[in-house]
C-alpha cells in the first residue's frame, strides 16, 4: 500500500480562495476584517513568522498591523497594549507572538485578550467552551487538521483515535476535536508505556512531539490515517515531521507530508477565525 498523501498546501488554497471571496462580501457591507499582532522583541524565528502571517493577511484583503515593541517593555506596559487592542474595533483578531521576554508573564496577558478576538484560540475561556462542546474559537493547528480530515473525507465516528503529545496548542484541544466528531479518544505523552502498542491501535494517529522521525512503521496499524504536526530540522537544518514518512508511507492509509501538510493549514486557519470574528460583529 502507498499512502494517500494529504496536502495541506492544497486544501490552504481552496479556502484562501474563498476567504478572499468572504474578505470581499464583508467590504461591501463596510467591515474590513483585521488582524493586528503583537511582537516583542527581537527573536527572528518569530520576526520569520510574523512576517509570514502578515503577508498571507495582506493577500486575503485582511487589514493587517504589526505592533513591535522593545525587549524590555514591561508586563503592565503590555498589558495596557491588550488593553487598547481589544477596544480598537479595526481589529477582529488580536495575536500576541510567543515567546514573550522571560519577564513578562505570557499566560497573564494571553488571559488579557478579549476571548472574541481570541484568533488563536488559547485563552481559557476558548478551551473551556471546548471541552465543553461549545467551540467558538479554537487553536488552529488542531483545528487546522480537522479541516484535512474533512477535505479528505476520513470517517471519524466510532474509530479509535491517538493523540501523541498534551501541550495546550495541540494535543490537548486535538483530542477534544476528535471527541466531539465521536472518535474513540487515546492521548499518549512521554510518560506512556509501550507506545508503539498505543499508536498501532489507532485508526486515525496524530502525532505531535516534537522528535524528529521518531514514529516507524512498527508504530502505524496498515491503513491507518497519520497526521504528522512536527516540525523539527534535522542535522543538515533540514525541515522534517516527527513521522519516518519513508517507511510509513509504505503501510498507511493517509498521510500529511512535512512540509505542505499540517504547517500551511496552521497559518490559514488564523485567518479564517479573524473572518469569523468579523463576520461575528456584523449580526
Ligand atoms: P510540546 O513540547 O509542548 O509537547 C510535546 C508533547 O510530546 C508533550 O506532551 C510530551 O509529553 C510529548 N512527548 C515528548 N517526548 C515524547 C516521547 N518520547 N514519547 C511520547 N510523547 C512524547 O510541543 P507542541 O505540542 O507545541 O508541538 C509538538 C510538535 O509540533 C513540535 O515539533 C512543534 O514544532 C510542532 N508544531 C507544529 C505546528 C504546525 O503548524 N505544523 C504548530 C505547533 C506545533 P509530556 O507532556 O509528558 O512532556
């Protein structure tokens, strides 16, 4: 068996097409959707970023703002930034780049957002209407994968689903998602035992570790659906999934590649939640 490979560069485009569409009947009806992010400091892997979500915004018609401030601005100084932020209507969305200084507080002011404009998803009211089967805004990565598995028609009700990795941004709210769409739920951490046994039980395995190419074939039950969310670089500084997708490929169902798969759905689903939130305003 050859894996299906699920890309989610492609399915990126289908919706920024339409999002660009969506951006449009908003105007017409005089709402500009807009997203204004946060950026302390200078660290350049998130300059990187920033830059990135600025650009695809700017694609899509969003009004788009980067706020950067000094490293050594205060935890009341941004505070008071938030503050301003979830007042200022011309923005649906406010994002705030972590990591934040080590002096700052970063769940403090991730508390501090508006939970509506939210666009990440992380703040506890967010989670919490998650967990309880209420979702308004959700993390993207997981919400992001949802999309794929939509897109590539993956039944989920009634299948047994693992989880590898309980951080807040991804495991945690991923396995809630499948819960809701009636999977089986499993969530595995580094503290699981015989978790090749684990994962090879699963129908639809999400991994998300952070251990490049740690996941093998022993890991994959023949068929099954893999979502690989790890981003690592290997020693030639080479972008690649936690997943062996070589040999993987040979016995799954699906598969996401790394890069064009989980990454791109990550960044597009921030963009569809500023709309959301837009859209959200005008009723
Ligand atoms: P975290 O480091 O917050 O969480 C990693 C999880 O993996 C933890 O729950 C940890 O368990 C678990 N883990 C670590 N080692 C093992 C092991 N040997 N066996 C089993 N479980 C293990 O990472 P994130 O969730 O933030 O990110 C995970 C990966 O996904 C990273 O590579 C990150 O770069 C990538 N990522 C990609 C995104 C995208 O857009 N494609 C977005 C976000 C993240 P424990 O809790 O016990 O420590």
């Amino acid at each position: 068996m050859v894996a299906t490979i699920m890309s989610g560069k492609l399915l990126s485009d289908e919706l920024n097409e339409e999002m660009k569409l969506e951006v449009i009947k908003l105007k017409e009806k005089n709402v500009t959707p807009g997203l204004v992010v946060v950026l302390v400091g200078e660290d350049s892997a998130s300059q990187t970023y920033v830059r990135n979500k600025e650009k695809r915004a700017n694609t899509l018609g969003i009004h788009s703002v980067v706020e950067k401030y000094p490293e050594k601005m205060t935890e009341m100084e941004l505070l008071r930034v938030i503050d301003r932020l979830n007042k200022d209507d011309h923005f649906h969305g406010i994002l705030v780049q972590l990591p934040l200084p080590k002096h700052i507080d970063s769940t403090k002011i991730l508390n501090a957002i508006r939970p509506e404009k939210d666009v990440d998803g992380f703040h506890p009211i967010n989670m919490g209407k998650l967990v309880i089967g209420q979702p308004e805004r959700i993390p993207c990565t997981p919400y992001g994968i949802m999309k794929l598995l939509q897109r590539y028609e993956i039944d989920i009700e009634g299948k047994n689903a693992v989880v590898i990795g309980r951080s807040n941004i991804v495991g945690k709210p991923m396995a809630q998602l499948l819960l809701m769409k009636n999977a089986t739920v499993t969530i595995a951490h580094s503290k699981t035992k015989n978790l090749a046994a684990v994962a090879k039980e699963a129908d639809i395995l999400i991994v998300a570790i952070g251990r490049g190419h740690m996941i093998t074939k022993d890991f994959v039950k023949p068929g099954a659906v893999v979502i690989d969310v790890g981003m690592n670089r290997d020693e030639n500084g080479k972008l690649i999934g936690d997943v062996k997708s070589d040999e993987v490929q040979e016995v799954a169902g699906h598969l996401t590649p790394v890069p064009k798969g989980v990454g791109p759905m990550t960044i597009t689903m921030l963009m569809y939640q500023t709309i959301e939130s837009a859209k959200e305003l005008l009723n």
